[in-house]
C-alpha cells in the first residue's frame, strides 16, 4: 500500500469511530447490533439509587404532616389516673388539686396526699372513677390539718355546685345528698366506696361525686374521741352529687 493510501485509511478509521462516538453508541449503517457497544442505561431520578433531593424531602415531609391530626383527640388522658382541680363556689374552695393514687378512701397512700394540703381520689378494685366517669368519682380532703382545704364542707347544701375540671373539661356536679360514714363498720366504708354511694353491688348508670372530710368536732361534741391508727375520728361527713353538665 502506498503512503498516501495508508494515510487516507487511517482517516477514514478515525472518521467512522469519531461518528460512532457522536450517535452515542449506535452501530453504523451495516454494522450489526451485537457488534455495537452496550449502552449503560442510567438509573431513574426516583430510584434507590438516586440521591434524595431537598426539596422532595420537605414535600414529602408536608404531605405527611397533612395526614397528620392538627391536635391531641379530646379525652386522651385517662380521667383516672391524671390530676384534676375542685372548686366548690358555696364553700369558698377554688382550684383544689385532686391528686388520684391507687387505693380505697383514707388509706395511708390517701392519707399522705391529704397531709400535703390537697385532694385525694383513690380508683382501682377498691376506688372509684374518674371525673366525669360513670360511677362514683371519690374525693378526700383533710378539713382540720394541712390547711383544711374543706374545713367548710359540713355547710353545702343540697342543690349546691360542684366544679371539677380536668383535661380542659368542667363537670358540673349537684349536691344531692349528705351521708355519714364510720370507719368502724366495714359495711359503712363499702356503702361509701360503691360504685353508686350508699349501694354496694349495684350498677351504676350515671356519674356521682362523693366528697368527704372528718366529722371531727362532731364527733368530740359527742364524747366520741376515738381514733385509727391515722389519727382519724370515727366519722366522715359526704356530700354526694350527680353530675349535671
């Protein structure tokens, strides 16, 4: 071959690869296609392999926010187990904390809270409710001792208000009736303990409030100084309601 065909054939190589590389790796006219470069497909944008965009991560944040309920359902804390506030307008009282502890009425658990200045309100087998609960919401308060949040109890009478508010609900309760409860009589407890006061056993349909304190200067007018190992008197005075609103 002479030069000058040798140069002009390796022009003419050099051309047909320069075309090659400008269709992206499409085989010539009369090549065949097994002879072509296999073209390495690139992985789609919304892939694993695609690195997440800003952008579509906050878009994708928004839509799930969107999903998202914009508050707390009402009712979500359990009426029994959270605090509450009590205000008896008759009687002076205003945003008593009630303090809810597993237990029965008066135990030493109940005794403590009470000795620190506020309500007690025992639930479980041996307690009652919470506000606004149906059955009987139980709440204790010393009323000589430790401030005697409810030194005035004695003096509600029947139609009264009682407020209890708790997880941004008030339940208005009506005084409708005032018991007396021994702690020497083991059916005395049980009827103030039931879940439809004054009734052991029977099944509450509405919900009740019974509030109670020591019928301490009852008792000692009375000659009656006797005492449980918690220094309680014989007597507690309570004043059931239902709830109204």
């Amino acid at each position: 071959m002479s030069l000058s065909r040798a140069v002009a054939a390796s022009f003419a190589s050099a051309l047909v690869i320069a075309l090659a590389a400008c269709s992206g790796g499409r085989p010539a006219d009369g090549e065949s296609a097994a002879a072509a470069p296999a073209a390495v497909a690139a992985p789609p944008a919304d892939g694993p392999s695609a690195a997440p965009s800003p952008a579509a991560d906050a878009a994708a944040a928004a839509a799930l926010q969107d999903r998202k309920p914009s508050a707390e359902p009402s009712g979500s804390a359990d009426p029994r187990t959270q605090a509450a506030s009590l205000s008896i307008p008759a009687i002076g009282v205003k945003d008593l904390r009630v303090v809810p502890y597993e237990g029965t009425t008066d135990d030493w658990p109940g005794t403590r809270i009470q000795d620190r200045g506020v309500a007690a309100s025992p639930y479980g087998d041996g307690g009652g409710v919470g506000p606004g609960e149906t059955g009987n919401y139980l709440v204790t308060a010393h009323r000589l001792s430790a401030g005697g949040p409810l030194r005035d109890l004695p003096s509600l009478d029947e139609g009264d208000m009682v407020y209890v508010e708790f997880d941004g609900t008030v339940y208005a309760y009506e005084i409708t009736e005032t018991r007396t409860t021994s702690f020497r009589s083991e059916r005395s407890l049980a009827e103030q303990r039931a879940a439809v006061p004054g009734f052991p056993g029977e099944k509450p349909t509405e919900a009740m409030i019974t509030i109670s304190t020591c019928a301490t200067p009852e008792d000692d007018a009375a000659g009656n100084f006797w005492r449980d190992a918690k220094g309680n008197p014989e007597h507690r005075i309570d004043k059931v309601g239902v709830l109204r609103e």
